[in-house]
C-alpha cells in the first residue's frame, strides 16, 4: 500500500479513485462495510483511504499505534493512505479547501463516509452537504452498524479499559493485538504511543498460534510461561480470566 503524505500533495493529473475517509483506529465491522461500499465496483479505480497519522485530541487515545492502523487498511484492500498530522492549519482547513487538495491527486469517482461524517472549519460540513462540493462525485454515506447496532472506536475503548476483549473481538474485524516491547526483564506497552490502556487482571492469550495466560498490569505484561523472543511483538488478547 502506498503512503501519500498529505502536506506533499501537488497539482498532477488526477487518479480515477473511489476513497473513504476516516479515522480508522480499530478497523472494526462498521469499517468493513464503509469499505465494501466503496469498492463496490470500483476495480478499474485506486482504493484509497484518507485518514490520520496524529489524532484530534477529541478522539482520545488511539486503540491502535499508526504502524498497525496502516496495516488494517492495507489488509482490507486499500491501495493507498493519505495521511494526515491533525494540527491546527488542519483543523481551521475548510471543507471545500479540503477536497480541492484532495482532487490535486484523485479524480473522485466515489467517495464513501459514515453516516455521521462531520468535517472543515469547527467540523460545519456533513456528509448531506458533500454533493453540493462535489457535483461530480458519487456520495455514499454509510452507517457504521453491527447488526443494526451503531459500531464505533469509543465502544472499543471502554471494552478494553473495563476489560472486556471479547466484547471488542465481537466487532473488531482482526481481535485485539496488544504491542509489546521488550523492557528490562519485562514486556511492556510502547509508553509512547499513548495506546488506550487494557485494564489489569489475568487474560487469555493467543502467541504465535498457541494459547497461553498473561498478567496485564499497568504498562507491563507477564507471561505464564518463559517467551524466548525479545524483539518488538504482538500478542492477541482473546479474553479476561474470571477472578
């Protein structure tokens, strides 16, 4: 997948394209529908996403490190990522400055958001007033559901600090990986990242293929049995022990 750095973006004879936007922390089923919808026949045209590398602050702590964000759009299809630093020349961006940028790259076929896609200066435009700045544009407003239920990040974030990753693994397209870094005689969390933070306690864990128990407390995470291993690593939380 190719990365398209937002801010390097230069007048050029635009791409066919059908694109989606979207923060994508956890790409979960809601993600996977808006996708379809924009790929839905769309082969001839580049998939590309548009999302972003920093956050806006209102979004909280991400699920995810950007790393693994780009690999579950490149793992569901998408051919490019447009990335985007979220600061303050962004934020004060209007709409239709925003998709005029956009178009310097792509020649919009589709474009594919949710449901309740807000965006421009103080977030003033919604999806309803997209065909209005893009007349040419096929719009598809998408609601990122589960079953009828509305699916979305901050769900995820509060199954994971009440400790609960089944109920995260139930709407996330890939279950809950947990980044990992070798530290002292400890793995650990990358402080860094600012990741949402699993709650403590003992869960059942899937390394490698095989299943095994790891204590989850604060930044750190002990295994039941010794991990040879010491480079950077994931393991997939499959669910929390009862106490």
């Amino acid at each position: 997948m190719k990365i398209v750095e937002w801010k390097k973006i230069r007048p050029a004879d635009p791409i066919p394209a059908t694109v989606s936007v979207g923060v994508f922390d956890a790409f979960h089923c809601g993600h996977q529908t808006l996708a379809a919808a924009a790929f839905a026949e769309s082969s001839a045209a580049v998939r590309a996403a548009v999302t972003f590398r920093r956050l806006p602050e209102s979004k909280g702590r991400p699920v995810y490190p950007f790393s693994m964000r780009l690999e579950d759009l490149r793992a569901c299809g998408f051919d490019e990522a447009v990335v985007i630093d979220f600061d303050r020349a962004f934020a004060a961006l209007p709409a239709d400055a925003f998709f005029a940028r956009l178009e310097q790259r792509y020649r919009l076929l589709r474009l594919t958001v949710g449901s309740d896609f807000r965006c421009g200066r103080n977030r003033r435009s919604s999806a309803a007033d997209l065909e209005r700045l893009l007349p040419q544009t096929e719009i598809r407003s998408v609601m990122l559901n589960d079953g009828g239920r509305k699916v979305s990040a901050s769900d995820i974030k509060r199954y994971l600090r009440e400790g609960r990753p089944e109920a995260a693994n139930a709407v996330l397209v890939r279950p809950y990986r947990l980044p990992l870094r070798w530290c002292g005689r400890r793995f650990a969390v990358r402080r860094r990242s600012g990741l949402t933070v699993l709650a403590d306690g003992r869960y059942e864990a899937e390394i490698g293929g095989e299943k095994q128990t790891v204590r989850v407390k604060g930044a750190f995470v002990r295994f039941e049995r010794e991990i040879l291993v010491k480079k950077p690593m994931e393991i997939v939380i499959l669910s929390k022990e009862k106490e």
